[in-house]
C-alpha cells in the first residue's frame, strides 16, 4: 500500500507530491498528461501583489517553485517599491514551456515518487475514511492517504460565446465521473468559472505604439537558495509592454454583449471579482473610458504573447474586432482565442484547517479545487497539504499557519471560516498584520517549519540562523554606534533637508529619521555590510514602532485562537446564541474561538456567550 496518492499535477500537485517524496512517503501522482504537469494555462507569469510574498513563504517551507521560477524566469520586477515594505511584491515573467519542463523532470527523477499518466475515475471510501482510488487504465490503487488537487479539470466546460465544449484547458480531457464518485461520498460541489486572453503573435505587433515596461536593474530572487549566476543576467531579460483600449473597442464589446457566454446565460458558475473579463469590466465599470492590458511573452521558443486583462468569451470573430482595436494591435494575428472555463470545485467549508474532509479521514483537498485562483494560491495549499498528510501519517499533530505568520495562513484560515462562492483571490489587504508578513522576512517566519518538517537541509538552516545572527549583530552596532561631523554626514543630513547640527548622532537613531538610508549612515561610519543583511535591519529599525504594535494586535488574536472548542458541541442547543450563529457555527465547526469570531454573521456577543459556555460546560 502506497503512503500518499495524489490526483492533479497543477502547481497545487507537484508540491504537495514533492513535499510528501522529499520527506520519505512513498507518493503517487496521477496526471492526465505528463507533458502537462505545471503547465501555466493562463498568465505566464509567477508572483505579484501578496503572491509574490506566498512564493516567498512556500521556499522557507521548502517548496519547489520558488527554484524553478528563479531559474525559468524571463523579466524580474518588484512591485509596490514607492510603498511601504509591507506591500512590496515580486514578480516574474515565466517562461512558460521551461517552467512546466523542469517541473516535470523534478517529478520523474525525484526519489519516493512515481507519477502515472492517467484518469482518477473514483474516490472510494471505506468507514468514513480514504481507501483508494479507482484509474481509467490502472485499475485501483490503494493507499494511506489521499490530496485531490484537479484544478479547472474537474466536470470542465470550455466557453467561447455559444460553442461550449466538455474539455479541460487547451483541450485536454475532463475528469466527469470524479465529479459524481465525490457526491456519492457526501462532498458538496459547486460551479466556478475562470477565463483567459487571446495569445497573438509577437511578430504581428507594433510594439513601438505601445510602452516600454522593463525588468529590475539588479538581482532578484524569490529562493533564499538562487544565486545570481542561476537566473537571467540583468541585460538580457525580455521587456513586457503597455497598451489600453480604445472607444471602439469598448463599443464592439458593449454592442456584442449578448453574445458573450457570460451574458447570454451559458455560463452557469460565478466568476473571478479581482479579475474579471473584459467585457464585465465594461459593464461595471461603465464610465471608465480605457482600461489597461499588458503584452507579456509566453515563451522563448514561442512567438506569442499574452494580453493581460483581456480575458473574454466573445465569438471568434468579435475576437478578432476587439484586438485589431487596441493600440498597437491593429494588425496582430491571433494565433489562440480567448475562452471561459467552468468546472467543479469543492465547498472548502467542508475542509478542516489542515486541509483534511471533515466528513472523511485521510481525504484532503487542495488547490483551485479549494475554490481559490491563481499558481501562487494553488502551491502554497499544495505543500501545506503534503505536510499535513505526512504529519497525519507520522502520528503528529497538524500544521497551522496562523493569520499572522503566513499569507498562506490568511488564505487557509478565510476558505475553512468564511467560504467562497466565487474563485478565491489573496489581496494584501485580506491580511490584518500586512506589515509582519513582508516579503524580505518570510523566512524568518516561516524557515524553521520547513526545517521541522523535514523540507530545509541542516546546511540552509544553519545559514539562516548565522543570517538571523548577523542581523541582530549589525543592529547592536548602530545602536552602540557614533556618526561623527568630520565624516560629512551633516551635509546629507541637510540635503534631506534636516537643519545643521552639532556633534556626533547616534547610528541607530539616525537611521529612524524619514529618507536617512542605512548603506550611507554605514559609508560614513567605515563600515561594510552584506547588502540583504543591512536591507532587513533596515526594514526592523525604521518600522520597529509600527512592527510592535502589529505584533501587540497579533498575540491579542492569538489569545483566542488558543481557545479551542471541543467538535462535540451541540450549537444547536447552546442558550443565548443567536439563531444565525448557532446555524453557522454547526455548519463549520471552528477549532477555535479566534476562529469562530471570523465567521461572517458572528457577533461579538455571540462570542461572549460562547466564552461563558466553555467556562462552565467544559
């Protein structure tokens, strides 16, 4: 009997399988295609606002692809840098056809792992627990434990106006009869859809119409484990492009509309809020008179590009209208048309917090089968379902991110708690504590899980530690330290516009002051520093106030969250709960009552009558 099968090589499969492989469980991953394991069938691209900090954490966890976007990436830019740290995000342009080749090749050559090529046909179920999984052309497999990660594929239908189509993306197969084996089991199912633009081709465009958008000058990375040889050099990175709409592209769409298949009535599942088709732009939009599209290569070895933003369902021939409309565009070719994609996902409010079926042991759910959007989204509850399947099977106790440590944690904490009806997109601002989870400090919250969970080497773990010392070092030393007159710094000082002052400043406390840069206080002291060393001390000094207030805010929540509500409580019954929270709260069962305050429709009162009952019930 194999420890782990998991079904879906998406982003969400191949980290869940490899972190389960990388740990010594004996894993299965099943894939409709193996040239197609990681593919990106929508943006080229990996990162973004709060994605960019969710690859950051899925590398202190010790995930793969944080790696393989470094070392596949085509453009690198942070976003947000006119912002607070607490936005910052990174971004990458992918190429694509790179990105899901070394993928593959990591799954076939990693030990512990065996990836079929093949259609999961049944879940079955024994005694309310995982059994095995029934193959179109394998047969039945056994194992300890199972991670469903089906992505779009799941009961799938391709949408372009009229024409639909029973098939996954790029026309691959969809998986009809999973969808009905899990309903059988009891699961609740409910429709999603999601979209993506047209590809053109890169040759046919008049990039000189449109604007320039080029990659970071200086080294990028989203692995504390990439070097600066292992990616793209800086003048060789492939440039994206800007371009808008135009009146007549809004009045095609607008006079074209009933001919979409989200306005004609065909699309039957709720789509993306934050990032909506083009033609739901227009209509919610409806004063706004141009909207902006990137151009953004897919590929070396493709002479295509991406128009993000211009997702749509319209006919092939409106199709063509619309992009002949764009500036720039007026004699693109289109080498792909852009589709809607509805398919089947699983109501997360079924799932436990370490992504585990309430209803039936050793199932678990992860990836856009959740409910969420996005590659970033779908890793990061990949690895955190691996994890959480080997420290089931170890006898351990589960892993939680809280919403303080991890976007991730955020994430996993707003499916189980709150639901979704429409496909989950992270945003910075679903974070309350944005400002603990930076991009710069992901490791520092989150390297020692990885370690303890058997992702981080000894050897990176120890430099983490001897990084984390070095930090705390060099803060000493400003503290300690003195910037004397004699070096220049009072002419600095004034360029920033502080007034001429007497004497020598404190290091540390110059530091605090607004535009005062650390690397130039260093150069007047003499001193020399690694340059990510001083870049996180920084970010700690000149944050220090609002960092300890978020932290103060955070262990107040954590209060609550250390509160656990038994799973034998009848809700139904408890006195004076309102009769909409004794209704949710039966329905979602929450761990904790830091859990059960985020339920939408609690109120605080509720709370209070619950903290009364387990003082006196249990």
């Amino acid at each position: 009997m194999r420890d782990c099968i998991v079904v879906g090589a998406g982003h969400a499969g191949v980290e869940a399988a490899m972190s389960l492989a990388h740990a010594g469980k004996d894993t299965v991953l099943v894939t409709i295609k193996l040239n197609h394991i990681a593919k990106m069938p929508c943006n080229p691209s990996i990162g973004g606002p709060a994605k960019g900090v969710v690859v950051r954490e899925i590398d202190a966890l010790g995930g793969v692809m944080p790696k393989v976007a470094d070392r596949t990436a085509l453009q690198f830019k942070m976003l947000n840098t006119t912002k607070g740290p607490g936005v910052w995000n990174m971004r990458v342009q992918s190429d694509k056809l790179r990105y899901s080749k070394m993928m593959r090749d990591l799954c076939l050559n990693t030990e512990n792992l065996t990836v079929i090529e093949d259609i999961v046909e049944e879940v079955i179920c024994e005694d309310g627990a995982f059994k095995a999984v029934r193959l179109n052309k394998n047969g039945v497999i056994e194992a300890r434990a199972c991670i469903l990660t089906t992505g779009t594929y799941m009961d799938s239908t391709v949408m372009i106006s009229a024409d639909t189509r029973s098939e996954g993306p790029d026309g691959d197969k969809t998986t009809k009869n999973l969808s009905e084996s899990l309903r059988k089991l009891g699961i609740k199912l409910f429709r999603l859809k999601t979209g993506t633009p047209q590809r053109v081709l890169t040759t046919s465009i008049d990039f000189s119409r449109t604007k320039y958008e080029p990659g970071a000058d200086h080294f990028l990375h989203f692995s504390e484990e990439t070097k600066q040889e292992d990616v793209r050099p800086i003048d060789e990175q492939i440039p994206c492009y800007l371009t808008y709409t135009t009146p007549k592209t809004l009045e095609i769409i607008r006079a074209n509309l009933d001919r979409s298949s989200m306005y004609s009535g065909v699309v039957k599942g709720v789509g993306p809020r934050y990032c909506p088709s083009i033609e739901d732009k227009v209509v919610r939009f409806a004063d706004k008179e141009r909207h902006q599209l990137f151009l953004e290569p897919e590929s070396l070895s493709l002479d295509t590009t991406y128009i993000q933003g211009f997702s749509t369902s319209m006919p092939r021939e409106v199709q063509e209208e619309m992009v002949h409309s764009l500036i720039g565009l007026e004699n693109a070719k289109i080498i792909k048309y852009a589709y809607a994609i509805e398919y089947d996902a699983v109501d997360p409010l079924q799932v436990k917090a370490n992504l585990e079926l309430k209803d039936i042991a050793n199932l678990f759910i992860s990836g856009q089968i959740l409910g969420t959007s996005g590659y970033e989204e779908a890793a990061g509850l990949g690895i955190m379902a691996g994890i959480n399947v080997r420290r089931k099977l170890d006898g351990e106790e589960p892993f939680i991110l809280k919403r303080d440590e991890a976007y991730i944690g955020v994430m996993i904490d707003d499916l189980v708690t709150k639901g979704t009806n429409e496909p989950y997109r992270l945003l910075t601002s679903r974070a309350e504590f944005r400002l603990l989870l930076r991009h710069d400090n992901a490791d520092q919250r989150l390297l020692k899980y990885g370690y303890e969970n058997k992702l981080i080497s000894e050897e990176r773990y120890q430099r983490f530690l001897k990084k984390m010392q070095d930090i705390e070092e060099l803060k000493q030393t400003l503290k300690e330290g003195k910037v004397e007159r004699s070096s220049g710094i009072n002419e600095y000082l004034k360029q920033l516009g502080f007034e001429n002052e007497d004497g020598s400043h404190n290091a540390y406390e110059l530091l605090r002051r607004p535009g005062v840069e650390l690397d130039k206080v260093l150069s007047y002291m003499g001193i020399e520093c690694d340059q990510q060393i001083a870049r996180q001390a920084e970010i700690e000094i000149k944050y220090e106030g609002y960092i300890a207030k978020a932290r103060k805010e955070a262990d107040r929540m954590a209060k609550m969250d250390n509160i656990r509500l038994p799973e034998d409580i009848d809700y139904l019954h408890v006195d004076n709960l309102a009769l909409e929270a004794r209704a949710k709260l039966d329905k979602i069962r929450p761990a904790s009552l830091g859990q059960a305050s985020r339920i939408s429709g609690i109120n605080p009162s509720d709370i209070q009558v619950l903290a009364i009952y387990l003082k006196h019930c249990h």
